[in-house]
C-alpha cells in the first residue's frame, strides 16, 4: 500500500511542480526576451491574433519552459517514485507532451516551432531527468 501511494504522490508532485516551472518561466518570458507590444501574453486571443508578430527569438522561452517544466517533473517523479521510476518519468513526459499538442492546436505557432518544441521538449526531457534521476 505504501507503494502505491508514493508512487501516486510521485506523479500528482512531478506534475504540479513541473507546471509551475512552466508557468513561473511563461509568465516571465516577457521580461526576458521582450515580445512584441502588440501582444498581451495574458491572452490567449491576443496571442492567437499577433502570434504571426513573433520572431523566432520570442519563441526561446515558450520551449525552454516547456522543456524545463517536463525536465523538472519528470525528475522529481523518479527521484520519488519507490518503483518503476522511468515509467512515472515518462508518464510526465506524456502528460506534458499532451499539453504540449493542445497548445499547439491551439495557437498557430509556425510548424517549425511546433515541430521542435513536441519532438525535443517532453519525452527527450522526461528520459534526461530518468537518468539524473537514477
């Protein structure tokens, strides 16, 4: 029994602190890497609208947090997790790549974005953080 719930505290702790790694890094991004004045990055409308404003630097962050969060939750699953440590990395990775189409189907991000950020930015990351893990 004591398995199974630190093994199901390992996922519910990977993905809340990989979300917020991702959220503390977008919510940032801005004052970072400054994105058009158009755009209010707190909207997804505004977003949507004026994504077509972005040069390719404005979309450094939105990777890095997006692979920083699954590198950040998929560890903190593993370094958790009592059993099947790769697995609950993985399950993060899965979990965060599918955040990672919505948001793709979402906003019309150019392909080549899309492309970089899904095939690089969740299951690599979530096998990296495995490794760190072990």
């Amino acid at each position: 029994m004591r398995k199974i719930l630190q093994n199901t505290f390992a996922f519910i702790a990977g993905a809340f602190i990989g979300g917020t790694v991702n959220m503390i890094l977008i919510t940032h991004s801005g004052s970072i890497i400054p994105l058009p004045k158009e755009i209010d990055q707190s909207n997804m409308l505004s977003l949507a609208e004026n994504i077509h404003l972005f040069k390719p630097i404005n979309y450094t962050m939105p990777f890095l947090a997006h692979a920083l969060g699954t590198l950040t939750g998929a560890y903190v699953a593993a370094k958790i997790a009592l059993t099947h440590k790769l697995k609950f990395a993985l399950a993060i990775g899965i979990l965060f790549l599918i955040g990672g189409v919505l948001m793709s189907l979402s906003l019309p991000a150019p392909l080549w974005f899309d492309l970089t950020d899904l095939l690089l930015a969740y299951i690599p990351m979530a096998l990296m953080a495995y490794r760190c893990a072990k």
